[in-house]
C-alpha cells in the first residue's frame, strides 16, 4: 500500500499530456511538498509551466499546488491521507495491509559462540538480527530466525578443557566454565602441554568421537542457556537453534570437503580452494576441518527451505563473507538469495571488550544497571505507584532503552558504548517513545462522544497525519536496505510530529475533539505496530 505512488502516477500521466516527462523529474515527499517535479529542464518559462499545470489539474485529492524555483510542489489532502490510514485499519486491523511475499526468509544472529556470556559488544548482532526479522515478518515474507551454535573448534574444546583441569569436581556452571575457559588461555603461553591437549582433543572430535562430542555439547548447552535467557530479557526469541557439530557427526563435512576435491589443492597435507591469489584453507594440516568448511555445509543446508537467506556478521567477517558467497555460488550452485548484514564494532570507552580477558560489560548487567536507574526515575516521577508497578514499568523501559539505543545507529558505523547515552531518558529514546504513546492513551481514555468537528486541519494536524500516512514508505525502504535504524528514525519522526499536535491541539473539551480523538486512534494503532518491529514495550500508563 503505497499510495502516494498511486497519486504520483496519476499526476504525471496529466503533466504528460502538456511536457515530456518522466518519473525521475518527480520526487515523492520533496522538501516543500508532498511531490516536487522539477522543471528546470522545460523550454517555457516556469511561470507559463505553473500555470498551465495547475489549471489542468483539478484532482479532487490534491490541496494546493505552489511554485518555488525550478520547482512545482504538490500538496495532498489531509483527509485523503487519514481515510486511506483508517480505512486500512478498520478493514485489516493494520495499516498497511501486508505486502504479500511469497518467500521464505531465514535471518540467522547472534550465533556467537557459546564460551561465556553474551556481552554489550555481541548484543549488538541479536538486537539488529531480531529487528531485521520483525520488520521483515512484518512487510509479509514469512520468516523465522536462527542460531548456528558454535560447539566446534578449539575454543569451545578449550571451554570444555577448563572445567575438566579446574573445576572438574564442582557444578558445571556459567561462572565455573567461564573462570576455566580463562584460565586456560592465561596460562598456554607458560604451559605448551596445554596446547597439545586442545589438538588431541580437536583431532579426536574431528574423527566423530560421539562420547567426547556428546560431553562438549553439555559443556556449551550450560552457556547457550545462560544466553538464550539474556536473550529473552531483551524480547529476543530465537526460532531454531543448529549444532556445528552435527554436520561433522553425520558426515556432512566430511562430503562437502569430497565433493570439493577437483578443485581442491594441497599444501603439505591441508587442502584449499584457490580464489584469485588467495588460499582459502578447508582443512588443516592434521586434516582436520576448518570453520570455512562448515559454514559452507551450513549455508547449503539453509537453502534447502529458505528462498531469502540474511547473515548478520560483524565487520571483521567481511573478507570471510566474500569467500564464503564466491565459494557458494562458483563451486556450490547455491540456489539461494543470499544477504550479509554487516555491523560496525562495539567498545566501551576504554576500549574493546573481550570474553578471554575478562574485559566485559555483560548484557546481564547492564539490564539490571538500566532497571535500576528507570526505578529511581519512576519513583521520583510517580511516588504513588506501587513496587509492582514501578518493576513492571522499569523493566519494559530497560528492555525497549537497550535495544533502541543501539538499533537507531546505523549498523554499518561503529558504536562506542556509554552508560550515559545508554540510561539516558531524554531526547531521541525508547522512553521519549513510550511516553508519547502513554500521553495518547490518557487522552483517549477521557474522551467523550462528541459531534460536530469541522474537516479543516491545521498544520500540526496534518504533520502528524502525513507521518503516519508514510510509514508503509519507511516499512518498504527498511527491507529493501535491510536497515532497522530507518525505522527507528520513522519512530522519532512519528513521536515528534505528535508531540507537536499534543502541545498546540487541545482535545477533550475542544470543539474539534471528535477529529482529533480520530488521529489520536490512528496514531495510537500505528504506534502498536512500528514499535513491535523495534522490540519496544509500550505501556498506557508510565
């Protein structure tokens, strides 16, 4: 539903008939007008063009047409452009309606691997992963998300090597595996047997012992279940969760690295595949599989359901991506679409985090960090609401503060994390959002049956009505650039033009009340679906 290209066409058809253009010479939502057409390039003096275009047109839609410069701009009706929101949701119960997509998206994030907690740097990928694949749902491509765990290679053997040589006599838990896995990196460079016991055991898991494969899955179920819950905090749910080590318990590896062979060459006793001048290495010396060769037999088993699959990868996967999609489409007849979603670095101010060394900011605490600063907020606010209340609310507002914080940035620029930009509760945020949505709900919920509103809008109306009228254009450019800050930046677009109407349009009382009850629903409705896309929790009271 974009009916402003429906308009457009309309327009130009009638300019057609008078001068030869076409649809580049216009411009949908231009800086002056709802359509800007550019007329430098016509022979007659733009005056004599003006004049003749606007008596020609004569659309029962259109509300003004004006002359700035070398361009003419078109203004919509207002009521047009509520009728047609209204309508959508009366006979849909959303507005738009879906785009129907026939295909079948897989957006697979996070997928990081499980060796300790996930952490404000790897949140970033989930966050931008489950936004992509709401916004995605949400246009009408049915999608599903996915979690490629990482129970292979040396630095989930070495999770597994910490608890059996420091806490094989204690519970298996996060903090205990965590404290191993540290151990065992602080302590290879001053202790070689260590390295040695990380290369017997990936010799040993390469050759599909089930028993030790079987121990290390335990060992990275413990902190994939401490992240999936972290995860969760966040709204986050993943669809389907797939275990690396499968493909080489089955044998899939093994038949990919075969069915490779022509083209594969040697160097000494690892084999790799030629690309250009570049040595892209499938195996070891030792013979045993690289994690380019199993990312290889993973993404064929993806396109064996999914017509549209996204990767979201942080930066420095860039070159492994071309690798991957060169070896994919050249060698592997990939039948898929293929996306790869890249993300920019995260670093705490002093610096970039790191499980290994211990230098984190975990998701964990700055959930409960966040929860805590919205309580004293709330309570300073609103000394009469009971705890329940307050842990209700503050809870939403770490949740929504969170991923908002980190989503409105564009994935492809770095984000340098700080606890002031991320607690803060004024300006561009989530809780700058829910507020908005809170003062509509407290509108609505006083409202009267009132008669007799006039159809005239003023400006603040019809700034508010042209920006819900534009979200399906914000919806569409979001997937068709695969960016979530695109919507993010709608919502803060959206909340603006209502916080004008809310300060210089009274409603209750007014005598245009039952119009303004009417852009209130509507807003209150847009609201509800744009921030499901986002994971932002509204709530009607705050």
């Amino acid at each position: 539903m974009l009916l402003f290209d429906d308009y457009k066409k309309d327009i130009l058809e009638e300019i057609k008939k008078m001068y030869s253009v076409s649809e580049n010479d216009m411009d949908i939502n231009g800086d002056y007008g709802d359509f800007t057409l550019k007329i430098f390039k016509f022979q007659d003096k733009k005056e004599e063009v003006y004049n003749k275009i606007r008596a020609a047109l004569t659309k029962d839609y259109i509300e003004k047409i004006d002359l700035q410069g070398n361009y003419i701009n078109f203004f919509i009706r207002a009521d047009k452009m509520l009728n047609a929101v209204e309508s959508s949701i009366e006979t849909f119960g959303m507005y738009p309606n879906i785009f129907q997509d026939t295909s079948k998206a897989l957006i697979e994030h996070t997928s990081s691997n499980p060796t300790g907690p996930i952490h404000v740097g790897r949140i970033r990928n989930s966050i931008i992963g489950d936004s992509i694949y709401r916004i995605i749902n949400r246009f009408g491509t049915r999608s599903c998300t996915q979690y490629f765990v990482n129970d292979s290679g040396k630095q989930v053997i070495s999770l597994y090597l910490g608890h059996v040589k420091y806490h094989e006599e204690e519970p298996m838990t996060v903090e205990n595996l965590l404290d191993g896995y540290q151990k065992i990196y602080s302590n290879m460079e001053k202790d070689p047997s260590i390295k040695k016991e990380i290369q017997e055991l990936d010799e040993r898991y390469e050759r599909g012992d089930r028993e030790l494969i079987s121990n290390i899955q335990k060992t990275a179920a413990i902190v994939l279940e401490s992240i999936t819950a972290t995860l969760e905090k966040l709204g986050i749910h993943i669809s389907t969760y797939v275990w690396e080590s499968n493909f080489i318990l089955y044998g899939d590896v093994a038949s990919l690295i075969n069915r490779l062979s022509d083209e594969l060459k040697l160097e000494g006793n690892a084999k790799y595949l030629e690309i250009g001048d570049k040595k892209i290495f499938v195996t070891r010396q030792d013979g045993t599989s690289l994690y380019f060769a199993r990312d290889l037999v993973y993404h064929m088993f993806k396109s064996e359901n999914f017509d549209w699959i996204i990767d979201v990868l942080g930066e420095d996967h860039k070159d492994h991506a071309k690798n991957l999609d060169y070896v994919l489409h050249n060698y592997l007849d990939f039948p898929s679409r293929i996306n790869y979603l890249f993300y920019g670095f995260v670093s705490l101010d002093t610096g970039k985090m790191s499980t290994r060394k211990g230098n984190i900011i975990t998701v964990n605490d700055l959930y409960e960090k966040t929860i805590e600063e919205s309580e004293k907020i709330i309570r300073e606010k609103r000394p009469d609401y009971s705890e329940e209340t307050v842990g209700q609310i503050s809870r939403a507002v770490a949740s929504s503060s969170i991923r908002f914080n980190i989503v409105k940035i564009n994935a492809n620029k770095p984000l340098t994390f700080r606890w002031s930009e991320a607690l803060n509760f004024e300006g561009d945020s989530a809780p700058y959002i829910m507020y908005a949505y809170a003062r509509a709900c407290s509108v609505l919920s006083r409202a009267r049956n009132s008669t007799g509103s006039s159809k005239e809008y003023n400006e603040y109306e019809k700034n508010l009505i042209k920006a819900m009228y534009l979200y399906p254009y914000y919806l569409q450019n979001s997937v068709d650039f695969l960016r979530a800050d695109i919507m993010a930046g709608y919502m803060l677009y959206l909340v603006k033009s209502f916080n004008e109407f809310y300060l210089n349009c009274p409603v209750i009382g007014n005598e245009e009340e039952q119009k303004r009850i009417g852009i209130l629903k509507a807003f209150k409705r847009i609201m509800e679906d744009s921030s499901e896309l986002l994971g932002i929790q509204l709530l009607e009271k705050i």
